[in-house]
C-alpha cells in the first residue's frame, strides 16, 4: 500500500471523462487501497482516479459514519432527488471552498473491487460525496458549480 500525489487544476485528466474498468485484478485492488491510503493522508473524505492520474472510473468515499468505506467501481448516479446547499473543496483544488447544490438523496449502482454490483442510498453529506466523486469521473469539477467561494481561512474541512 501507498500513498500517490494528488493531482492538482488545472492538470486535463481532471477534466477527462475517465475510462470504464473492465478488468478486476490485483492492480485493480491495489489501486483501490492506494486511493484509500491517499485520501486518509490528505484528510479529505473522497478521492477518484483522475485525482491520482488514472483514467479509470474507481473512486473511494469515507465520511467517517457507519457506512464506513465505500469502494466505487464503474459508479452510476440512478436516481436522485431533494436539494441540498453546502460547502464544498476538493484535494485537487488546495485551500478552494465553495457552496454547491446538490441531490438531497442519491442511488447509486457501482461494482466493487472484486466486479460485484451493489446499490447504496445515501442522504445528505455522503450524499454529497457521492455526487462529487463521480463527477470527477465525468470529468466535472466542482468548481463548475459552486454558487459562491468562501474568502480563504473562513472554512476548513
């Protein structure tokens, strides 16, 4: 296991509508438990591929509840609905926070590490993850959304 260097804006992977996986292997594996390393190192509680500078659609959420770690192989948001208004920043994007609109509630279908399908239901701030991991997959940033940018120093994560 190991930590990688995150990505930063404006690096065009990021902005890449990433590849889909195809094959579920041991690199696959180790690639999951890198990202997972990574994000924890970074202290943030997402981190998808592009963010390490894979073209892959892998990405890995922990928002520390009960839910615990969430692998995300090939995700699709199926359903969304509700509003919610809220912070955000992204590891890509140091120091950067800003309001985004979001799905309320999400139901998400992706394979995890081993190719088996699940679905979760997620409210609220996983909710939230959820949404911006997989738009890093499509290659959105969250900065194409934010509604309004916090001045520097008045959040922290």
């Amino acid at each position: 296991m190991g930590v990688r260097e995150i990505v930063c804006y404006p690096d065009a992977i990021l902005e890449k509508n990433c590849e889909p996986v195809t094959s579920f292997h041991h690199e696959l594996h180790q690639l999951i438990d890198d990202m997972f390393d990574t994000m924890y190192e970074a202290e943030g509680v997402g981190l998808a591929a592009p963010q390490i500078g894979i073209d892959l659609r892998v990405a890995v959420v922990d928002v520390g509840d009960e839910t615990g770690k969430i692998e995300l192989v090939n995700p699709i948001i199926e359903h969304g609905e509700g509003e919610q208004d809220g912070p955000e920043g992204c590891l890509s994007f140091p120091g950067i926070f800003g309001d985004v609109k979001r799905s309320q509630k999400v139901t998400v279908r992706a394979q995890d590490r081993n190719g088996r399908t699940f679905t979760i239901v997620a409210e609220d701030f996983l909710a939230r993850a959820l949404q911006h991991e997989i738009d890093h997959l499509n290659g959105i940033l969250f900065t194409s959304k934010v509604s309004s940018y916090y001045e520097p120093g008045e959040f922290e994560r």
